[in-house]
C-alpha cells in the first residue's frame, strides 16, 4: 500500500477490527450498485471514499430536478444528464484512484448475469419489486451476497441476503415475487430526504464489512427505520425452504 493510500485510509486503518488488511480487502473488492438515486447516491460516495477498489452502477434514468432533494451524489448543473454518469463524477471528485464502471442500462436478467458474477458484494438500491427480483436472482445463482434497501416516505427498510450461509433468507423468502404487494413510488407517496439517506449510508457501511471480513453483518435479520421516530427495530427472518428462487439450492461450501 502506497503512503498516500496509508494517509487517505488512515481513519480506517486505526479500527482494530479493519486495519491494512481489511483495507487491503476493500481497495481489492468491486461493488456492484444498482441505483444511481436516493440510497444509491449516499452508498456510493461513502463506497468511493472508503476506497473500494472498482464500483460497477448501473441505472438508465436522467438526473430531473425533483431528484435533488434526496439524491445527494448529483447537482443542480447536472440536471439533465444521465445518472450514472452524474455519480461516476461525485465519486471522482471524493476519489480519482478508484476504477468507476457505468451502465446506463435496464438493470435486466441477461445483465445481471454478467455483471454480478465479477463482483464481490452488490448493493441493491433500487425502487421497484420487478428490479429487486432480479438482482436477487442473479445474487442466487451466482451465490453473491446482496446489501438490500428500500425507502418511502418516513420508513426505511436494510437486510443483508447472503446465501453462502445456510441459514440467510433471499430476498424472495421475505417478498415472493408471485405475492401481491403494493407497489409505492416517492413520485406518488413521497420521501423525507433524510430517511433515504439513512439506509443508504447503511448499505454502504453493510457493504463495507461484507468486503473488509467484519462481521457479524445483518444476514438472517431485517432492519426497520422510522425516521418519524427515529426509531429502529429488527427482526429475525430465516430461509423458506419452499422458495421458488433458493429453496433448491445448496450452500456454497
């Protein structure tokens, strides 16, 4: 590790827990991040800055101003351009040494197949089930652990779905995708800025311990964030052994 790596990444270097190695592991590790809005924007710059090695992010939607009240990563002279692209700029800015990959792209099957196969951890900030479901999948097949986070208007949600182990859930053990939920935008219901925030920058710090060995992380537990309470509460959520995406499957070794 160079010096000037040792002074950027001193802060964490001094955490008895992370130290050279486990920021050897990070500046290694590639990230994969789906959403390049109001989780992502936080989870990413907190990703760069702590100086993962290659963040991929995929997201093919434009910067619109209303985006701006939450979605911290992009500015006002953005407006207009392409989201990934808005990120991959703020994260240069934090940090030129990193590799930035972008794809302003559906994050679809036949993608997710090629891009969470090179990646060590993925983070799924997106804003809708069909999106979830997919990265899911994907995160299955190729037994990748997923940083999941959801938000709308005061109530944030954060699990970890991790495969490898046994006894982790997926995400489709919890929200099966033939289940009927509802699905909410922040277009229609809105979102208080700071909740999104809130579980973004969790998803960054889950994300972070998943690469640098730090455990324990929140697999087999799902987060609950009021921010009219500020408030958080957990619950423990175990694998269905009926689940039409993992319940066939068997743990890695």
């Amino acid at each position: 590790m160079e010096d000037q790596d040792l002074l950027r990444y001193s802060r964490h270097i001094l955490l008895e827990e992370f130290g050279i190695d486990g920021q050897a592991r990070v500046s290694a590790g590639h990230a994969l991040v789906i959403g390049a809005g109001g989780l992502g924007s936080p989870a990413l710059l907190y990703l760069a800055a702590a100086g993962v090695g290659q963040i991929s992010l995929v997201d093919d939607d434009a910067l619109d101003l209303t985006n701006l009240q939450r979605q911290i990563a992009h500015t006002t002279d953005r407006v207009g351009m392409a989201k990934v692209e808005s990120a991959a700029a703020a994260m240069r800015a934090i940090n030129p040494d990193i590799r930035i990959e972008t794809h302003r792209l559906r994050a679809d099957d036949a993608l997710l197949a090629e891009l969470v196969a090179g990646a060590d951890v993925v983070l799924d900030c997106s804003d809708n089930f069909a999106t979830r479901h997919a990265v899911n999948r994907a995160c299955v097949a190729h037994a990748k652990p997923l940083v999941a986070g959801a938000a709308i208007r005061f109530d944030g949600q954060l699990s970890v779905y991790d495969t490898r182990d046994a006894a982790s859930p997926c995400y489709a053990c919890l929200f099966p995708p033939d289940a009927d939920f509802e699905e909410t935008r922040c277009a229609v219901l809105g979102v208080f800025a700071p909740v999104v925030g809130t579980i973004g920058t969790l998803q960054a710090s889950e994300a972070l311990k998943l690469l640098a060995g730090i455990g324990p992380s929140l697999a087999g537990r799902l987060l609950m964030f009021d921010g009219r309470r500020t408030a958080f509460d957990s619950l423990g959520v175990a694998r269905d052994p009926g689940c039409s995406v993992c319940g066939h499957r068997q743990p890695a070794p």
